[in-house]
C-alpha cells in the first residue's frame, strides 16, 4: 500500500515538474505581448532605443536578456561585467535609467 503511494506521488510530482517550464513560458510569451501592446499604445519607446541607451550606460558588458513590468511601464535589463551580474532599471516611457543593482 505505502509502494502504490509513493509511486502514486512520484508519478504527480513529475507531472507538476514538467508543467513548470510551459508555465515559465507562457508567462515570458504575455510579459512580450504587453510590452509589443505598449509600445504600439504610445506608453513605452520602442525596446532597441531603450536597450541601446542602457548599452552606452554599462559599457563593456554582456547583455543577458530583459523583463518588462507592465504596471510601470519599467524594464529591467541584465548584463554581466567584470564577472559579475548587473541589473539595469529603465523608464519605457522615457528610456532613462531608474536604478542599478549587483
């Protein structure tokens, strides 16, 4: 009885951990819909520009990739310099940097 069980609860636990990463999708596929949906509503410039601006700000690092608030219209960027991770802040309305952080 407690085998049926275990294996019962292991074949719920793979379930649930193949699930995750469809959800991490599709929450990353929304967060891209909504900043294409402000963009095109005139609330936030066009991400090159704002990536562009953040790029000149850090210099020599790496880009790793970006996420958009939708609330506040604010993206967050992510680099790597010097060995080390760095978040930028920016405004999607103006493209200004709002805060650093390591």
């Amino acid at each position: 009885m407690k085998r049926n069980s275990l294996i019962a609860g292991l074949g719920v636990l793979s379930a649930l951990m193949a699930m995750a990463p469809v959800a991490e999708a599709g929450n990353r596929r929304d967060e891209q819909d909504a900043a294409r949906r402000a963009m095109l509503d005139g609330q936030v410039m066009p991400f090159s520009l704002i990536k562009r601006r953040v790029d000149a700000a850090v210099g020599n690092a790496t880009y790793l990739g970006s996420e958009f608030n939708p609330s506040s219209n604010r993206y967050r960027l992510k680099y790597v310099k010097d060995g080390k991770v760095v978040w930028v802040d920016a405004d999607g309305r103006t493209g200004d940097i709002t805060g650093w952080a390591r």
